[in-house]
C-alpha cells in the first residue's frame, strides 16, 4: 500500500513537471506542488523504512527462538553467568525465585510459538 502510494506521488511530480514544461502550470504554482508532493514521498519513505526495519527485527526473533532448542543445550553448559543471563533476558518478560524455586513466564512471542507447538518445553 504504500509503496503503491509512492509511486503515485511519483507520478504526480512527473506529471507537474511535464505541466511546467509545457506552460499549463506557471513556476511558482509548479514549486509549491512539487515540494507538496516531495514532502509526502518522503514521509512515506520513512514509514517504509520503519516497517522494513520492523519486518527485521522480528524475523530476527522469530530465527532466534527456533534455533534455541538445538543450541541451548550445548550453550547453556558451556555459557558463563553473563552469557546465561543474556539468554534468560532474551527467553523470559519474567523470572523470579520464591522458596528456591525458579518461576518463569515466556515472552509473548515465545508463548505464542509454544501455542502453535512450535517450541515444547523443556524441564531438567
């Protein structure tokens, strides 16, 4: 959608121009058009941008908690306390220890995934 809406502004300033061009549109008019339709290319340029970046950081996410099963194992038992303590920030919105028991709560995004069946827990 909005890359749809850019190409339309797009086309708005080639048409302007061929206006200006062509002396159907006078020169101050043009200018003023055509900053109007820069300024909403732009704008939608920035929101592309967001969405994008958005897009990665969630694929990047999603890519982490699906390799987790297979890594964590090995990890864990080699990791340092900084390491398992990055890993319990990434898993975990939630973690606290009452009576010398660990209780957990998964993110959202995890506790979806486990929903779906696509990540199973885990207890040793």
């Amino acid at each position: 959608r909005l890359t749809a809406l850019k190409k339309k502004y797009q086309s708005k300033r080639r048409v302007l121009y061929e206006d200006k061009i062509s002396g159907d549109l006078d020169a101050d008019m043009w200018r003023e058009m055509d900053r109007e339709a820069l300024e909403q290319i732009q704008m939608i340029e920035v929101q592309l941008s967001k969405v994008t970046q958005a897009d990665t950081i969630y694929q990047e996410t999603i890519t982490k908690a699906l390799e987790l099963p297979e890594m964590l194992s090995v990890q864990w038992v080699s990791g340092n306390q900084d390491e398992k303590k990055e890993f319990l920030k990434f898993v975990y919105s939630n973690f606290s220890v009452k009576d010398g028991n660990a209780h957990l709560v998964l993110k959202e995004e995890l506790l979806l995934l486990r929903k779906m069946g696509v990540l199973k827990e885990v207890r040793k």
